[in-house]
C-alpha cells in the first residue's frame, strides 16, 4: 500500500502509537492519532509534543466515527487487535496493522527477529553488539527501545535491523517477513491476552509465516513446544541446545560455544569467560551466536562481545553490595518462568520479592523452586494472596506481606545478612502499583541504593 496521501487513524497513544504517527506523516499520510485515555500527565503531554501541528489528536476517544474517511488503521501493540474499534474497521474493509507491519514495508535492510516467552531482551541486545562487529549499518529496536517504524529508516539495504518482537505486535502482522527469525522458548504467558497457551503459541510463530527457502529459522531445540515448529516453518532450520551436542547449530561441548552449520564446525569461546551469568544466559548467547553466524559474523567477533557484554538493565542486574549482601534488579521477570531462571541462577541463600499484577500462570514450579532456594519470600501487589497460597501448599513458610515495595526492600535490609543476597524477582506485571516494570525496577533501585555504603 502506498502511504502518501492515505488518511490514517493509529489508535494509541503510547511510544509505538506516537512514533507510528511520526513516520506516516513524514511519508506524506494524512494523521489522526486516537487513544480512549485522554492528556491527564506531564509525560503525555512530552511524548505528544513533537506531534503538535502535525497530526489530529483524538484524545479520550475510541468511537467508530474515528474510522470514517480512514484508509489504514495502526494499531499500537499494548491494544488488542480484537478491540471493537479495530474489529469495526476490518467489518468496513480497512487494513488494520500493527506497529512491525509498518516497519516491514518500510524496512530497506534485512531484518532479525527475536521472540520467545522470556529472553528477548537480553538476546536482542546482544546480537545487536555481534552484528555492529561487521556491519556498519545495525539498528536494535522493535519491543526494546525505539518503535521499529522509526528505527528501520536509518539504515540502508547494506545494514541489518535486529528487532525484538513480542507477540502483541505480531497480532496485526500479516508481509512482516525477517530474513532470519529466533524462537527462544514458549511458555504460558499473556493468557488473558491471547486466549489459551495455544493461541499464544500460534500468534508467536506468526513470527515465520513470510519466511521462504532462503531464510532461517532459530529454535530452541531444548524446548519441545519450540522444536515442533520445525516441521511447520518453510525456511531452513537452525537449532541451539544448552543440553546436548547437535549435528547440525549452536551447542556447548568442553564447556564452549560451539557452531555447526554446511560441514564446518567453529569455537567461539569458553562459557566460562561469558560476563553473563546463569543457565538461561548461556541460552541467548547460544541463539545470538546462531543468528550471528547465519548473518555473516565472524566467531572472534562473537567472542569478543561475550567476553564484554555484561547484560540489560532489570534483567539480573547488580544494583549494589550492603554489609556484605548483594542486591539484584529483576524487575523485568514479569512472569514465573523468568522468575524460575533468576533463581537458578544462584545457589541459594535468597531473600526474594515478589508480587505485582497476577498472570494467573500456573506457580508451582516456581514456588518448588522458592521452597529449596528461598530463605524469605516477601509479597507485594495484588497476587501476594495467591502467590502466598501457592508457596505454603510447596512447603514455604517465611513469608513476609509488604504493603509497598519500599516496605519490602526495608524488610529485606532488615534482615539480610552474607552469605544471601536480595532478589526482586516479581513473577508478575507492573500494572497494579506502577506505570510499567522499568519504573517498578528504577524504584527498586533508588530505594536499595539509599542505605547504600560501601561493602
């Protein structure tokens, strides 16, 4: 579809929703920018400024009579596609598109795209290091940063666009075609979203529906829900396994990275000398290094940023060292399996807060694993009940209920003492008690470092 000239409602106003309007009104479309949430806060009004002028705002509005005159509809990946205002456009015959669909038809450069449960993040960022060792053009963005839309127009048809992709903007993507696509594992997760693990799972492989013979698709061969896919994708295959040497991808053998791939077989570097801690780590570098080495990069260059790359910021993150105890940010564990790979990654010895806004994922696992690791578990937000309920019937018994989270880090200073260290590890969303979890994990951090002095 040509842009230039179309009149084009995007609905949302939030960081995609504003982009979106950005970059069809400098391919020369006509805007109306709607969101049901009218201007309340400062930060709206920020985010909106650059738009003034330039596009209607349709602030407090989500009527139908929005789509008259309209000949796209964006919708921004925090709103459901199955919206009455996005089902009354399709009903009228109007394109209804995610965010990423209109990154794709504007995209010049080849695209890597990067999905899964949990992981992405950290994956996305870290191919995106690998690929600036021999590309000058990179650009990272898609659910990590800038709106993808934004982020493909600075880079040209010699360059690579790495893009994390959720399986929210895949709902309304229908040419979106990555030239290399990972699927780095799938577990329950935005049930109340998708309907049912299996409508989640099948909007995630979305991710490889364009895909041809001449494109690759990465899968965890350790996850049998994502080895699977194998037999549906029509792109080459090219699986990583933490667990077992593989005939053919990326796996550990002698403690190393190693690839496999048309007959040849290459080291890129010991696990050991990684700066990224934990199981689940040396899965995305595994992944990384996999699309990395498909896309042209070179082994030592992948060494070189494994050996450098020290992680994403609320993913694990040291925050600082109190009498002796470590405190950790990861606030981006929004679901228990994320949860479950923070507390793998250590011994044990944990003090961990935990609570926020339930999924209502199943926790038993997670709380088998609080029962061997945890020595107190501290509850926060609207899941504290079932969370409490779930940890007592694995054999939990320290648990502490904190009104605030500023409450649960006091608690946890209070008690804390070596060898254990201090987790927050919410196993939930943001949404009950913040505006999302980078700023639940910036409070974190702010309250901890406030009895901050020297180790």
């Amino acid at each position: 579809m040509e842009i230039k000239g179309k009149n084009v409602l995007v609905f949302g106003a939030g960081v995609s929703g504003v982009s979106a309007a950005q970059v069809l009104k400098e391919q020369g479309a006509v805007v109306t920018l709607a969101d049901a949430k009218d201007q309340q806060h400062a930060k709206a009004a920020a985010l909106l400024s650059p738009l003034a002028g330039k596009v209607e705002l349709a602030l407090g509005r989500d009527d139908e009579k929005l789509l008259d005159g309209k000949d796209l509809f964006i919708i921004s990946p925090g709103i459901s596609i199955h919206h009455p205002l996005a089902q009354k456009a399709e009903q009228r015959g109007i394109p209804v598109w995610s965010e990423i669909e209109l990154a794709g038809r504007l995209c010049q450069a080849p695209i890597i795209a990067v999905t899964g449960t949990n992981g992405k993040t950290t994956t996305t960022t870290l191919l995106g290091e690998m690929m600036k060792t021999k590309f000058a053009e990179v650009v990272v963005g898609g659910n990590i940063g800038a709106a993808l839309s934004q982020e493909v127009q600075h880079v040209g048809p010699l360059g690579y666009v790495v893009a994390e992709i959720s399986s929210f903007q895949l709902e309304g993507a229908y040419t979106f075609h990555p030239h290399i696509a990972a699927m780095l594992n799938l577990t329950p997760d935005h049930i109340d979203r998708h309907g049912s693990f299996a409508g989640y799972g099948a909007t995630k492989e979305r991710v490889f529906a364009n895909q041809s013979a001449g494109d690759f698709a990465v899968l965890n061969y350790d996850d049998a829900n994502v080895r699977e896919m194998a037999a549906r994708v029509r792109s080459q295959v090219f699986y990583f396994s933490r667990q077992q040497e593989l005939e053919q991808g990326a796996y550990i053998a002698k403690g190393e990275i190693r690839l496999r791939w048309d007959g040849r077989e290459e080291t890129v570097c010991a696990v050991q000398e990684m700066k990224l801690f934990g199981g689940h780590n040396v899965e995305n570098a595994l992944a990384a290094c996999g699309a990395a080495y498909l896309a042209g990069v070179s082994t030592a260059g992948m060494a070189g940023v494994l050996r450098s790359f020290t992680g994403v910021e609320h993913r694990i993150e040291p925050v600082v060292t109190l009498g002796g105890v470590p405190y950790y940010n990861d606030s981006k564990a929004t679901n228990p399996e994320s949860s479950i790979k923070a507390l793998e990654a250590f011994a044990g010895n944990i003090i961990l807060i935990a609570g926020g806004r339930d999924k209502n994922t199943d926790l038993t696992e997670f709380m088998q694993l609080a029962h061997e690791r945890v020595d107190l578990l501290i509850l926060i937000g609207e899941a504290a009940d079932r969370f409490e309920t779930a940890a007592r019937a694995q054999g939990v018994r320290n648990i502490f209920r904190a009104p605030t989270l500023a409450a649960a880090v006091q608690k946890a200073k209070d008690v804390a003492a070596p060898p254990q260290v201090v987790l927050l590890s919410p196993a939930c969303a943001s949404y009950d008690m913040f505006d999302h979890y980078e700023q639940r994990g910036e409070i974190f951090k702010d309250l901890v470092r406030r009895g901050a002095s020297p180790a």
